[in-house]
C-alpha cells in the first residue's frame, strides 16, 4: 500500500509541468538558505553562555534610553 517509484515520478512531472524549472530552483535555493540560516542561528545560540548575563545588559540599556527621552515626561 505505499507508494511506488512511478507514483512518484508521475508526480514529479506534474510539478515540473505546472511550476517549471526554473521556480522550482529558485524554491529550491530560498529554502536551502532558510534552513542553513536556521542551523546557524541555532549553532549562535548554543554558542553563548548560559548564565543569562547578556539579558541582563540588553535591559540595562534599554531601560536607560526611555529615561532620558524628554517626550516621556509629564508638562512638556
């Protein structure tokens, strides 16, 4: 009950037939890019350390920006 090799190549030249060779590489080179963008982000990510420290420093920085930002304060 599975499918054949003929199946499959029935289907392949439906795709090709409706989508051409030439989308199809290009479909084909963008999800290559995706995925090998993915494992590198993920091999960033493990990467760093785990202590949490550069949270810490991102919320550091952020917090003193909307402080200094005149149009926050109240009567301006």
């Amino acid at each position: 009950m599975g499918i054949s090799i003929w199946q499959l190549l029935i289907v392949l030249g439906i795709v090709v037939l409706l989508f051409g060779t030439k989308k199809l590489r290009n479909i084909g080179s963008d999800l290559g890019g995706a995925i090998r963008g993915f494992k590198k982000s993920m091999n960033d990510e493990e990467s760093r350390p785990a202590d949490g420290n550069h949270l810490e420093r991102r919320n550091d920085t952020a917090g003193s920006e909307t402080d200094n930002d005149p149009r926050d304060k109240p009567g301006r």
